[in-house]
C-alpha cells in the first residue's frame, strides 16, 4: 500500500494538491500551523493511494516531502 507524508508546518493551505490526487485522497485538515494556515491531511482508509507523487510534483512548497510506493 503505497501512502505520502506531509509536512504540515510547511503547507500554505493553497490546497493544489487536493485536485490534483486522482484518487482525492487528500482533504483539508483541522488544525493550524505556524504559517496560520489549514494544512491538508493525508486520509486513505481503504488503501488506495497509488503512489503516482502527483500530489507531491503539484505542491510548490515542497511540503508533500516523500511518497511511499508499496
Ligand atoms: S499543494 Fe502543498 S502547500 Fe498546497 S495545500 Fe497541498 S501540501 Fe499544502
Ligand atoms: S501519491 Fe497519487 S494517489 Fe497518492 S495521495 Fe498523492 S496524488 Fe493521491
């Protein structure tokens, strides 16, 4: 099962990232980061990230920082 790690210190909340996962596996988190910023969270109950890193190659913060491809 493939999944990403993002840090959320480093997301501005541009939510880019949110269309462009073919799976919509990321979504808008709750808390707040040192930026002021909602970061996004990663949420993929059923296992179906893909590992494809579009979401990181899409973030221009550099803040989806590994993609796990299983
Ligand atoms: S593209 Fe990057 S900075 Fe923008 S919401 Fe996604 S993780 Fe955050
Ligand atoms: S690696 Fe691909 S499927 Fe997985 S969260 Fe990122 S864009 Fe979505």
């Amino acid at each position: 099962m493939s999944h990403i790690e993002i840090d959320e210190q480093r997301c501005k909340a541009c939510y880019l990232c949110i269309d462009e996962c073919p799976k919509k596996l990321i979504k808008v988190g709750e808390k707040v980061n040192k930026l002021g910023a909602k970061p996004v969270e990663f949420c993929d109950p059923k296992g179906e990230c893909l590992g494809c890193a579009m979401c990181a190659t899409r973030c221009p913060d550099m803040a989806i920082t590994k993609v796990f491809r299983g």
